[in-house]
C-alpha cells in the first residue's frame, strides 16, 4: 500500500518564526515527486497539504499557472511544479496533491499552491548532508536549487522557493505572456 500524504495538521506552520539557525542542526523539509525526482521545501514554508481539485483556469497566463483555487475564501494560485522547470505538465492522478507554501516578499505574504506528483515524508537533513548546487547539467535552472541534500545515498534536490515561486517573476511574465512575446518555457527568454 502507498503512503498518503500527511495530514494538513501537522503543517499548519503559519505565523511561526524560524529558530536562530545553528550550522550542524538538521533542518526539516517535506519531500516530494515529481517527473520521477526526488525534491524537499523546507517545512517552514509548508502551510498544508491538499487533495488536487477545484482549480479554476485563468486565460492569458503561462502554461506552467494551472489556475487558482478558493483556499477558506482566499484566492491562491496554483503552480505546476513540472512546467515551471521547464517540463510538460503534470499528469493528475489519484496521488497528486497541492502543497500550499506561504512566501513573504516585500514584507507581505502570500500563499501560492504548487501541484506535485506525490508527497513522501519530512526528512531531517543535518547541514553536513547538503552539498551546494550543481553549476550544469540540472534539468531545471541552477537559481532554483538550493542544494543537493544527501539522503540514503541517494541526492534530494533543495528547492529554492523564494526563487521558483517569485511572485514578481510570476507576474511579469504573465504580463509577457499576454502579449506574446516570451517563450515563458525557456526561463523568460525571448522567443524568435
């Protein structure tokens, strides 16, 4: 039998402040699947989990934006992990779930909901395990690892949320998107 994602409960982090962080403490991070890669947040971005549905489309965003969802009267938009680096879009399957990550830029903070294949568990991974990003050959862009974090001998890569989720990144290439003149596939290049 497969594990089930964990319950909501036990993500519900919102409001709580980071501990003063000692270099040999292991941080904790929620890992997940996507495209067959093993990929970690740290817990304390993770505001909860959800079961995939009820995502409303929006037209005239990048592909890589599923829509938004009503999250207890909040709009939150919702992100495909996948097509966001660069991929095809997810497959949806009965073990596909939103994970809700609660950002703060600019001094406001905003929830966005990023579609993964499957969650696995929160893994404590000691500081010494993490080794730093790869400088080539990742399949997605090197400012959204944080680190290659070292776990039954096999590599979880560290997502840099702040940098895969950025709300004005986001934004003006949805902005770009609608007049068509980025391939917003391709990291926000110009299309020829």
């Amino acid at each position: 039998m497969s594990p089930q994602p964990a319950s909501p409960a036990s993500f519900s982090v919102a409001g709580a402040k980071a501990p003063v962080a000692v270099e040999s403490s292991p941080a904790q991070y929620l890992t997940f699947l996507l495209g067959g890669e093993m990929f970690a947040v740290g817990i304390l971005n993770i505001k909860e989990i959800i079961e995939y549905g009820a995502v409303t489309e929006i037209p005239m965003v990048p592909p890589f934006i599923r829509g938004v969802i009503n999250l207890r009267g909040a709009v939150v938009p919702v992100i495909d992990l996948a097509s966001r680096f660069g991929g095809k879009r997810s497959e949806i399957s009965r073990r596909t779930c939103i994970v809700i990550i609660e950002l703060t830029e600019n001094d406001e903070r905003q929830d966005i909901g990023v579609v993964v294949d499957a969650v696995s568990e929160v893994l404590e991974i000691p500081a010494a395990e993490i080794e730093p990003p790869p400088s080539f050959g990742a399949r997605i862009r090197a400012d959204f690892i944080k680190g290659m974090g070292k776990v039954n001998g096999k590599f979880v890569i560290l997502l840099e949320v702040d940098k895969v989720l950025s709300v004005d990144e986001i934004a003006s290439l949805s902005h770009l998107a609608t007049e068509g003149a980025v391939d917003v596939t391709a990291g926000g290049a110009p299309s020829a």
